[in-house]
C-alpha cells in the first residue's frame, strides 16, 4: 500500500480547566478545546510525520487570581487534517466528517474551570482516542480490474504520472490527477488500484480501496475489450462478465455506488480482434438480462449499471481519448445543472412555505 495513509488513529484531550479563587468567588478560565480543520494540501502522512505521537493535547486554563477573577480559556489546539475526512471513535461510529476547506470539527472539549459549583476546583478536559479515515474527493472514479488501463488513462487524460507496467497490480495506491480544459475548467479524477473479485470482502485490501469511491461524484469503469484473467488459477472473463462482476462488487461493498452516473471505457480498442469483441458487447449491453446466463447465479448483480456513454478507446494509441474528455465534462456539467436546480427548487419552496 505503498506510502499513501488513509487511516489513522491519534489521541486527544481537551485541557484542563483553572483553579478557582474560594475567597473571592473567583472562577479559573476553562480549558482549551481540541479542533479538527479542513485544509487543503494536507495528508494524514504530512500529520504522522509532523507528529510522530499523535498526542494532541489543548492548553490549561487560567487560574483565578485577585487580578483576574475570571481566568482565561486555555489555548485551542487546532490540527490540519485533509479534506474528505470521517471522524470516528474507538468503535467505529462516524462522530463527524469535514469535507470542504475550512470546516471545523470538535474533537475534545476543554474542561470547566473551578468555580462555587465544582467547590473551585477545576474539571478535565475530554479525553479520548479517534480514528481518522480518508476518503479521496473526486468527480470521477476509476473502477477496473487489474491491467485493464485505468493508471495509462489517468496519464493520458491528466497530468498525474502514476507508474504503468505489463503486470496486473501496477497501481498499488490511489492516485489523483485532473483533466484540463481549454477553458480553464477542472476535472479531479481518482484511480482507485484495480479490484479483484472478492473485493467487497476485502479480499486484496478491497476495502481499502472502494471506499475511496464512496465521495467520489461519477464512475468511470474501464475495461479491456479482449476480457481479464488475474492469473492461470482463475477463470477467464469476458468484457461483458467483468462488466457485471465489478457492478457485484460496487453493490455488495455499498448498495448506493451503483446508483452514481457511470460510464464506460472500453480500452485496447488497438488489438487486431477488437472491433468484434466491441460489436458483441454492444450487442450485450442493450439487452444485458439476455445474457445473465453467462455468469454463475450469485455474481449477477441485482441492478445492472446503465452507462450515460459508452466510449471505445485506446491508451496506447490515443483513440478515443478525446472523446472520453468530452464525454466527463458534458456528464459532470449536466449534474451540476441537476444540483443547481434542484437547490433553486428547494428555495423556492422554502419562500413558498413561509409566506
């Protein structure tokens, strides 16, 4: 999994809070607090070196004093944590999630100062241990068996330089490029290391991995025209197959993810038997339930996905690249406008209701 971190456990505590002052009523300044802040350019990696304990403890307030009855708060202590993060606690239930720059999450609460109520003695800030897991934010996901070409794609579509060979896992850790386009729009794009079958239950780290697609707003599945066979012990899939065994899995993982637009890259477009193996995938994706019947029972998939475009290409040859360019940017911008006029519709609903 290479050097990319996308979990990691710290310890915090909120700081405790001061002495209060009996004679004169005086009450300590409460303790700092504990604060979680969206940054972008920032990794779980950069925090683990930068804090080799993953100690985060806030400031002590004040003591009251006959110069100051009412002590000063502690100092907050504020951790930069990547965008897409999901808080959780030691038994793994989400407590928050910060996904745009700038959100804050309460980690530790600070401990009350000593005041008549605590018998002027101060109380402990909240202590505890989280986990903080990373989840990549992109607009499109890469989904693929191993070798299919989704790290060639990511480099002839973006300017990432993932590492590319003629051996299945070549892509051992998540990696994020963006496509540019003439007017200066930007498409991030995330290629997730190829599934195997089996990965919804985390054989080959599967759960690593498709949890990256979670936040991510569009499919991209790329396949290889001429099918995949992870190695001799396993059985040979067709295009078609694998199209279905990786909805399988994206459905088994996470019900949802089949729900995201998709499309569909069929890659290798180059091969001499290309051009039949395409027509006769066409000829399956307009009527998928005809050909089910191919796959054992329990690796069809209870929704089959349905592709907003299907785009034949070739990494090697650059067949097809810009299309598929154009093909992301048409489907991203036509979601956008379905957000945007929903939240127009959900306005003006709201002024309809309060008047």
């Amino acid at each position: 999994y290479s050097n990319f971190i996308d979990n990691l456990r710290v310890y915090v505590r909120g700081g405790t809070g001061g002495m209060g002052y009996p004679n004169l009523g005086g009450e300590g300044g409460r303790g700092g607090d504990v604060w979680f802040v969206a940054r972008e350019r920032t990794t779980l990696k950069s925090i683990r070196e930068k804090y080799p304990h993953k100690r985060f403890v806030a400031g002590t307030g004040a003591n009251s004093s006959v110069k100051a009855l009412k002590g000063e708060k502690g100092k907050d202590c504020e951790v930069h944590v990547p965008l897409g993060i999901s808080v959780l606690d030691d038994d793994g239930k989400q407590i928050g999630e910060l996904n745009a720059a700038g959100e804050r999450f309460l980690a530790a609460r600070g401990g009350l100062g000593g005041s008549l109520a605590t018998n002027f003695l101060p109380c402990k800030g909240q202590r505890r241990a989280v986990h903080l897991d990373l989840k990549l934010i992109a607009d499109i996901g890469l989904v693929g068996f191993p070798n299919a070409g989704k790290s060639s794609l990511l480099s002839k579509i973006s300017h990432a330089k993932p590492e590319i060979a003629n051996y299945a896992f070549t892509t051992i850790q998540p990696e994020l490029g963006k496509i540019m386009y003439a007017d200066y729009k930007q498409i991030s794009v995330a290629d997730l290391p190829g599934l195997i079958e089996g990965a919804h239950a985390n054989k080959g780290m599967g759960h690593k991995f498709l949890k990256h697609i979670e936040r991510t707003k569009q499919l991209l599945l790329v396949v290889d025209i001429s099918g995949f066979q992870l190695s001799v012990k396993t059985q040979f899939r067709t295009a078609f197959e694998t199209i279905l065994l990786l909805t399988k899995e994206l459905e088994l993982y996470k019900e949802e993810l089949v729900t995201k637009p998709a499309l569909l890259a069929i890659n290798k477009m180059d091969l001499p038997c290309a051009k039949g193996n395409l027509d006769e995938l066409m000829t399956q994706l307009e009527n998928p339930q005809d050909f089910l019947h191919l796959l054992e029972e329990e690796m069809i998939p209870a929704n089959t996905l349905e592709f907003r475009d299907v785009i034949p290409i070739s990494t090697h040859t650059g067949e097809g690249i810009e299309e598929l360019k154009t093909c992301l940017r048409k489907s991203i911008d036509e979601q956008a406008e379905q957000a945007n006029e929903a939240y127009r519709k959900k306005k003006l609903l709201l002024l309809q209701t309060s008047k």
